[in-house]
C-alpha cells in the first residue's frame, strides 16, 4: 500500500535541487512511499515562498486533500504565523487524520494543530535539510517514520507526553490563541542563531508560562553569534538557571536542533 507525502513551505521556498534530491532518495529507496511537492514550494515573494495567500492555500489544499497521508513541511523559515489563524480556521474533515511533520518556524503550525487536536504533529527534519552534512540520513530519518519505522524517535521520550520546539518559536506562541496546553508535558527545546543573551531572555519568557509542565530538556543551540563580550553563560547554564527559579524540573539534554542529527518528536504520547 502506498504512502501518499505532499509537501509544502508555509514560509521560505526550497531550492529546486534539494527537492530533486529528496525525490530521487526517495524512489530508489522507499517504493511505498509517493513524495509530491506542491508547486508553491517553489514561489519566491521576498523571503516567502509565495505571499501569505499562496502558501496558505497550498498547505490547505494539502492538508484538505483525502488523498494525502501526511504533510511534510519543506522548509522552515518565518512565515506559518502570518497564516496560521486562517489555515485553522479551514482544515476540514480529511485534515483529522494526517501526520504533520517539521520544525522550526513550522512548529507554530504544529502547536495550533496540537491545540486544536487536529491530526498527529510531529517534529522531524525537514526535506531541504537534505544538503546539511549528513542531510540524506536525516530524510532517510523522516521517510523511515512514514514507512512504520521508529528508531528515528528521540531516544529520551518516556511515559510522558512530550512537545519540541524551536525555543523562539514556542516563546511567541505563548499567551496567543494558539499556544496547545501543555500540562505535564516534558518540552524540548532547540535554537539557532540567536546571542545567548536572546537565549536567556527567552528562557526568561517561556518560564513564566510553562509552571504547570512536567519537565524541560535542552536540544542543541548552535551557530551563537559572538557577542561583544563573554555573557557569562552557556545555554545549558540558562536553562537550569530559569527552571530552578520556576520550579519547573530539568531533565538534561535533547537529541534535537538545527542540524541533520535532529531526531524525532511526536507530539503527545510517544
């Protein structure tokens, strides 16, 4: 039986030769898999792949498409916010049943799916991840979890429910209609390219809506810019300091980030 994956970018566009290289990865590797990208991943309007209305009508037209089994997120990139509310507002009923896959920005999409109880939202790697070092076992990770194989999950999941972020991400989702409940959940968390300072503040933000989850882990935050002088501490540092100081359990590190190592998180119970 074959899998149906239609993919699309609710923020910036991938470069034609990394949806080249998906494809063929996936023809000659994974027959029962059917991959199919949406021509709007393609678009280019400034830093979005197609203005709002375009990309949202493409992950509608995916996500209210009966024939489609799961939706895999393109690219990352800003850009679900701006369409999130209308995109909720219209998934019809063969949305119900689909898995929703990625990350980064498109986490926004992910907890307003979550919060709605809409679909299984998943974090994995996206398909332009495909030209990071080690970027074809990253989809091969993805395409793995479509087939019925789940050694891609992050390995640390246990008997809880559990969410991953980007931390930037989750911290302008909280306090909006979007943000999905998230008591006794563990939260993982990642980021990218933010100073640490941005890291401490965020943490700061997050902390004191998040009292009432069962636990934090720390993915990876990479790509720090370097700062006009040493902050003082690392991330790990930033996030035991604010979860001691809100109460909130932290559980150590996470297998996830903006990397080709970044491992699997269904949402929910795993």
């Amino acid at each position: 039986m074959t899998t149906r994956i239609a993919l699309c970018c609710p923020g910036k566009p991938i470069l034609r030769e990394r949806a080249e290289a998906v494809l063929e990865l996936a023809a000659s590797e994974y027959p029962d898999l059917e991959l199919e990208f949406h021509p709007q991943c393609f678009a280019e309007h400034g830093h979005f792949a197609g203005d709002d209305a375009m990309r949202l009508a493409a992950f509608l037209d995916l996500a209210n498409d009966p024939r489609v089994d799961a939706v895999w997120f393109a690219m990352g990139g800003y850009g679900s916010n701006r369409i999130v509310a209308d995109a909720m507002a219209e998934l019809g009923e063969a949305a119900q049943g689909k898995t929703y896959l990625g990350y980064s920005d498109c986490g926004t999409l992910l907890g307003a799916l979550y919060r709605n109880g809409i679909g299984k939202p998943v974090h994995g790697p996206l398909a332009g991840d495909i030209r990071r070092e080690g970027g074809e076992d990253a989809v091969r990770r993805v395409l793995d979890w479509f087939s019925g194989d789940e050694q891609g999950r992050e390995e640390g999941l246990d008997h809880r429910p559990a969410v991953a972020f980007n931390l930037m991400t989750l911290a302008m989702l909280v306090g909006t209609e979007f943000m999905p409940d998230l008591a006794d959940h563990v939260v993982l968390v990642e980021e990218v390219a933010e100073h640490l300072y941005a890291v401490d503040r965020l943490f700061f933000h997050i902390a004191q809506h998040l009292k009432d989850i069962a636990a934090i882990r720390l993915g990876r935050v990479s790509e720090v810019p370097e700062n006009d002088r040493p902050f003082g501490y690392n991330a790990e540092e930033i996030a035991l300091h604010w979860c001691t100081k809100s109460g909130i359990p932290y559980l150590g590190r996470a297998d996830i980030g903006h990397d080709a190592a970044n491992r699997i998180v269904p949402f929910g119970l795993a």
